[in-house]
C-alpha cells in the first residue's frame, strides 16, 4: 500500500488538487507503446470524452485555461480526419514516468 501512497504523493507534487482521473489519464497514456486516440483513451479510463479532454488539457502544456498546464502529455489532430486526435508522453511525462516507476 505504500507504493500507491508515494505514487499520489508524486503526483500531489506537480499538482496539489490533482484528481484521481487525471492521475488514471496520465498512466493509461504511459501504458501506451505509441500515440492513443482519444476516443480510444475515453473508454480506457471508463469516462466520458468532454471528461478525458479536459483532463488531457490539464496535463498538456497550455490548459483549456490558456495558462501554463503540467507539460506531461501532447495531443494533435489526424490531419487526414480533424475529428481524431491523438496523446503521448512528452519527454518530461516519460522522465516522469520512470520517477513511478523507481518508487
């Protein structure tokens, strides 16, 4: 239990009011070998879309605020299919990532 203790104190620390969702989006993300749809992500996580992209703005590096986000993940349309969009790790998200991972 101390793990996932030390793992939400990670987190805690990029963002105090971080919520459970936005952790479960970021670590579905880094589960992911290659870019993840969004739509594909939303039922992975179990939540709705307008849900998934609000989290995806807070963990980006500009929130749907305009201000700074937490520069953990990048997303992108299809430019062949504007209504696809696509999420990864940035580096600072993957070197976060093995930060977990070390706990």
């Amino acid at each position: 239990m101390g793990d996932v203790q030390k793992i939400i104190e990670a987190f805690r620390a990029i963002d105090p009011e971080m919520k459970a969702q936005t952790m479960m989006t970021f670590l579905i993300i880094a589960k992911s070998d290659e870019p993840i749809p969004m739509r594909q992500l939303s039922k992975l996580v179990g939540q709705a879309h307008s849900s998934t992209s609000r989290n995806v703005s807070l963990l980006s590096t500009v929130n749907r605020f305009g201000r700074d986000g937490h520069g953990l993940v990048k997303s992108w349309e299809d430019p062949n299919d504007r209504r696809v969009k696509y999420v990864e790790l940035t580096y600072r998200g993957r070197r976060f990532i093995k930060l977990l991972e070390a706990l």
